[in-house]
C-alpha cells in the first residue's frame, strides 16, 4: 500500500475516513527519518497491515498533527483508531514500529 503524505489540512480527514491509522512524523533535515523512510515504506507493504492506513507528516509544517500525535522527537510513530491516539513512540527501528501496528490491531 503507498505510504500518503499529508498536512495539517488532511490530517483529520484521513483519522475520520480509516480506523486505523499510522502516523511517521518527520523532518527534512532529520537523518535518521531519512534513514527510517524506506522501512516504514517496507512494513506498508507488509499483508498482515493491509487494514492500516499509512500516512507521513511533516513536523515542522504540520503543528495540529504534530500536536494530536504528541511528538517528543523524531522520527516519530502514532497509532489511530477511530480517531483516537492509542499511543507514540519515538523510534527509528523497524522492530518498535511493527509492534506499536500489532498493538494497534489487536
């Protein structure tokens, strides 16, 4: 599934139109979201999240999603289910991510 990129505009369409949601919050000049980007692409392609939404938003220019995720660094990992957040973590490693999306599900 591709991985959307969206902004503050979208991002409350996106949490009321999918159950379930993943957020990567990013920066341009972060290396490690840089280094992140192509995992995160890789676990949207994974079958057992075909029923998750993949989003990215940039954190600089996205303060409300920013905000409603409860970013403390980045890269940064939230889970959404009907809107709401289940939880955030600051992670960079593919394993975190995978287990936040399992918890996310169950």
């Amino acid at each position: 599934m591709a991985v959307q990129v969206i902004d503050d505009t979208a991002f409350t369409s996106v949490l009321a139109n999918n159950a379930q949601v993943v957020v990567k919050y990013y920066a341009d000049w972060c290396g490690s979201c840089k280094l992140f980007a192509p995992k995160y692409k890789g676990l949207s392609n994974e079958a057992e999240f075909t029923n998750v939404t993949f989003v990215e938003v940039n954190a600089e220019y996205s303060p409300a999603a920013r905000q409603a995720g409860g970013v403390s660094n980045l890269p940064f990992i939230a889970t959404f289910r009907n809107g709401r957040l289940v939880e955030g973590i600051a992670t960079s490693r593919v394993e975190a991510a995978r287990e936040a999306l399992t918890r996310l599900q169950s």
